[in-house]
C-alpha cells in the first residue's frame, strides 16, 4: 500500500502544481467596446434580424429591427461561388426563397435574383405577405453600408479560412470593427478571424463553450482564460441548463451571457432574473415590451 500510495503522490502533486500555476495566471476576458458602448441594460438582440416577425436576413428585416430600436441585429454569413460574403442563414436557398441549391455554387448576382421573402409565412401557409416585395438576398457589405451605426452579432456559417479573412477585412474599411461581435460553429473559422482581427470581440465555439460548461460543473472556471467575451448558449440542450450559478461564474470571468433562441416572455423573464445580458430572439417586440421599452416602429436611423 506504501508503495501505491508514493507512486500516486508524485502524478497528483504534478497535477496540484499544475492547477495553482494555471489559478495564478489565468485572466478573465475584457469587456469589449461593441457591448460596453451598449450601456448595462440586458440587451435586446434581434436573431436575424427578428425572422418570427419579417423575412429573415434581409435589409427588410434589419431596417424594421432598427426602427424597433433593438441593440444588436444577428445575422449569418456564407461565401457565395464568387467570392462575395452573403447573409443567408442556410447553405440551400430553397427553405426562404423560391429558389433552390447551394449557396456556395451560386455568384450573388444570381442569389439576388430570388425572391427572400417568399416562403415567409406567419399563419401556417395560409398567407405570405411579403412575396413580389422587392425582398432579396443581401450582401454583408450592403449591411455594414446601411447599417453602419447599429451594433452586429456577425455568424460565420462558412467552414472556408477565407470567409474569416474576408470578413475582417471588410470590417476594418466599413470602420466597424468596435461595432461587431463575432462568432461561428466552426472553431477553425472562428480561430482565423481572431488571428486576422484581434481587437473584434468573438462568441465562444462549441467547443469552448462546452469547455466553459464542464468546467463550471467541476468548479474549475477560474482556470479558464477566455479567448472570447461573450458566451451564447441555449438555455437548455441536452444535460446542460443554464442556471443563476453558470451565469455568475461566466460573468465572473468577464464574460457577457446571451442566450439564444428566447422567444416567449415567461422564459426571457426567468433568464434576465438569472442575470443573463442579452436575450437572442425571433421577436424582438417582445423583449421590447417586457422590458417597458417602445414596440412601435419609429423613426430611428441606422
């Protein structure tokens, strides 16, 4: 027993220093100025552009989401056959507009021919107002020119290095990079944009997050050092179920909580009871309201 027990000291000691030395240097994320400009109200983030609402993606949608005066429109990028970076959430065209294939094997040119109002519908199929409308596909680079004052949550739907090189690029001449938070299901992606544009603050990837998840579990979060400032999560997939502790250890370690998609208000209550920062929703109206903020459409400018 002697012997067993000296030869488990040495590898757990190692392990001990190893967990003080990661205690002592890690650091929580800075706050970044695309939020902390937004002020220290929850923040309502209006998912492509609020698609429970209006055709999703389109400059349609981010004008209204603008005049509803949300804080932040989240929108999906992917490159198209030529080159260009278009706001599309899909990689077919056929479920929003009347359309069909790939994305990726269509120029934009062609992409805008469709119409991207055309399958939306807010009965069940029985009518879709907002077919023959003029609504089309955009590109990113009309957005940042329409919109260049409202806050982006930019998602890099494409697995391409290049997308993410693109996209920086494009944000430092549209001047938006303190205007934008960043994130993708593609870590590799996500890990290109942050070579290419360090001082644009990011969203945590799957398998940061899922990190993020276990170590609060094991209340190991303090060894963390984030990468990322924000955590968009689920408010609940599979074991995991965001609760008041995983939000204050995440805020903890300086990073903002959004959580996606909330889009009933008993649900959007429970979370900003919790302390959760940003509610990511296909109605934003709702938030607006529950918030006692104004759900009329104004005047606002981008």
């Amino acid at each position: 027993m002697l012997r067993v027990a000296r030869f488990l000291l040495a590898p757990v000691l190692l392990l001990a220093i190893a967990l003080g030395v990661l205690l002592l240097t890690s650091k929580p994320a800075t706050a970044p100025i695309a939020l902390t400009s937004l002020g220290s109200a929850p923040l309502v983030i209006a998912h492509r552009g609020g698609k429970g609402l209006w055709p999703e993606n389109t400059l349609f949608a981010f004008q209204r989401a603008a005049a509803l005066d949300v804080d932040m429109v989240e929108m999906d990028i992917r490159r198209t056959l030529d080159g260009q970076l278009a706001v599309i959430h899909d990689a077919d065209v056929a479920r929003t507009t009347n359309g069909s294939g790939a994305v990726a094997q269509q120029t934009l040119a062609q992409l805008q021919q469709l119409d991207a109002g055309y399958q939306w519908t807010a009965d069940g199929g029985e009518s879709y107002p907002y077919r023959n409308q003029g609504i089309r596909i955009p590109a990113l680079a009309e957005v940042l020119a329409q919109y260049p004052r409202i806050a982006k949550s930019v998602e890099l739907k494409d697995s391409n290095p290049l997308a993410a090189e693109q996209l920086c690029q494009m944000l430092q001449e549209a001047n938006q990079l303190q205007r934008v938070v960043v994130s993708s299901f593609h870590e590799p992606s996500l890990q290109a944009f942050r070579e290419h544009c360090p001082a644009v603050a990011t969203g945590a990837g799957p398998t940061s997050a899922k990190l993020w998840v276990v170590l609060h579990w094991l209340g190991l979060e303090r060894l963390l050092s984030p990468s990322y400032q924000v955590l968009a999560i689920p408010e609940e997939r599979g074991a995991m179920k965001v609760d008041a502790a995983l939000v204050q250890d995440a805020q903890a370690r300086g990073l903002a909580v959004h959580l996606w998609t909330i889009n009933e208000q008993p649900a959007m209550r429970h979370l900003l009871d919790m302390g959760a920062q940003g509610l990511i929703t296909d109605y934003p109206d709702r938030a607006l309201q529950l918030l006692g903020r104004p759900t009329v459409l104004g005047a606002n400018q981008p």
